[in-house]
C-alpha cells in the first residue's frame, strides 16, 4: 500500500489533494515526465542496521514512518482503499454495462507482460475488438508496441508512483472504445507489491511470473499471488537452459493460494498460449452469465 511503499506522501496532516493519485488523461502518448502520485518537503527515512540484521517495518501496520504511530498509518492506509474500492466498483459496473471482460496483468519488471499481450492481440484482434490501458512510470513504449499490434491503447505514466489505481483506470476508460462483447488488458507497473491491494474494476488479476526469476517468487510476495486467480508461468522455453524447479513453483504458489489456476506459457514461441486464450473464453462467459443475472 502507498504508505509502505513510500510512493504517496503519508505525511501527518497532507491534504486530500496530496493524498490523490495521477488520473489517466486521453493522450496519444505518455503522460509528461513527473506526472504522478505528489511528493513534498519529506526528508529520506534512513535505518542503521546491524550487519546481518532484518527489518519487518514494525508496528501493526507492517511499516515504519517517522513521526507516525501505527494507528494514524493503518487510518492512512484504510482510507486510501476504501476510496480506490468506490473508484473500483464504479469502473467494474461500467465495464459490465458495456459488455467488456477486464484482466489486470501484473508482475515483476521483464515478466513478458507486454510480448505476451502482444502476442494475445495478434491471435484474438480477429475474434473480438481488445483495447488496453499500459502502466509505466515513464516513456510509451509499451503503448507504442500495443498500437502497433492492432489495438487501441493509453499508456498512464505514474511518475514515481509504483502501481495503477482505480481512478487513473476510469480516467483511461474514458479515451478508449467499449466494445460489446471486447477485451480489456490492463498492464498494471511492474511490481508485486502494491499492485496486490489496488482493485482497478478488473474481473480478474492475472499474475505473470518468468522462469528467469526463480521459483520462490510466490512466497517472497505472498500477497500478489493471493490476490490472483490465474498464475502464467512464462518463458517456459528457456526452462532446458535455466534450474528453475515448475514442481516446486507450482507448489509455492499453492501453499499461498489453493484455489490459483495455473498455465505454462512462452509468449514468444506460443507454447500454450490456446489453453490461456481458452481460460479467458470461459471465464469472459462465466461473467457474461453472472451479469445477466443480475440485472
């Protein structure tokens, strides 16, 4: 959350407009450079630690900020996600009265988010109309790439702001095409950390984990891939050239989340790619199907 990460200023006193997060503007590039989450006069928080030492954040609250009991700072935390869960249900009724299924890929940075999304276009575009909102901290090249696969895409910069929010996202919904029937992929920043607690209105999170980045990742972030429904395990390709152990990630990710689903992908030979597009086919009419029983 924002105030463990450090990327929204949790200062005692800051004001709603401090607090607020970047909103996604319909430009046909990324956001100008320092476009994001505020930051003020705030000295760095510095620790001396003994060599050897670990540091859990303390507190109740996980996190330690200076001047900052672990009340104020869980009071801090609650209302940032109580706001972004209104800004959340919002986009989720929106993107259900347009008949669009949302997918939030999120990950490590060099996870293969984009080369798989960009992959999924080329295959999908045919089926249905697919639209994607990119999360970066700066440049558009991944929205670049998006648009040159052929669909439609608005890159949200965060600056130095470490996820996506539901604000940003209804902002960004505001400059894209909601096609009856269509894809939405959002690309949140790569990171999994705060990704994990910000609900974007997405139907479901799907976390994208390389074999490149060892097999432990699910229990070193346990709360990215507890929030997730779908794990793809990608660059699978490279599995005869690397140690990574598929048995005990597999494994890992279930001690974490029993009820995870998980594919193995390479998004660039396409490995396993048509059982992932398969997911999506059932779990987009299973949504259908609930939607339409609740009107």
């Amino acid at each position: 959350m924002c105030t463990v990460c450090g990327c929204m200023e949790a200062k005692e006193g800051a004001s709603d407009h401090d607090r607020d997060h970047a909103h996604a503007h319909a430009h046909d590039g990324a956001h100008p450079r320092g476009y994001g989450h505020h930051h003020h006069d705030h000295p760095p928080h510095e620790h001396a630690h003994e060599q050897g030492a670990s540091h859990d954040g303390g507190g109740l609250a996980g996190v330690h900020v200076p001047g900052m009991n672990a009340r104020r700072i869980i009071e801090i935390e609650r209302n940032i996600l109580g706001k972004n869960n209104e800004y959340a249900a919002a986009n989720r009724a929106r993107l259900a009265a347009a008949g669009v299924f949302a997918l939030n890929f999120v990950s490590s940075p060099g996870s293969g988010k984009t080369t798989l999304l960009v992959r999924a276009i080329a295959d999908l575009k045919a089926d249905c109309p697919i639209a994607v909102i990119e999360g970066d901290q700066q440049t558009a090249n991944d929205a670049e790439r998006i648009r040159a696969a052929g669909a439609p895409a608005i890159q949200i910069n965060t600056g130095k702001g470490c996820h996506l929010d539901a604000h940003m996202v209804g902002h960004a919904l505001d400059a894209l095409p909601l096609d009856l029937g269509g894809l939405l992929f959002i690309e949140n920043v790569g990171n999994l950390v705060c990704p994990a607690a910000f609900d974007l209105g997405e139907a479901h999170k799907v976390v994208v984990l390389s074999v490149t980045e060892g097999e432990d990742k699910p229990l070193k972030y346990p709360d990215m891939f507890a929030a997730a429904d779908l794990m793809l395990i990608n660059k699978v390709d490279l599995i005869p050239h690397l140690d990574f152990d598929l048995e005990r990630c597999v494994e890992y990710a279930r001690r974490i989340n029993p009820r995870i689903e998980m594919l193995t992908v390479s998004a660039r030979t396409g490995e396993g790619m048509p059982a992932f597009y398969s997911w999506i086919a059932r779990r987009a009419e299973a949504a259908r199907v609930a939607n339409r029983a609740a009107e």
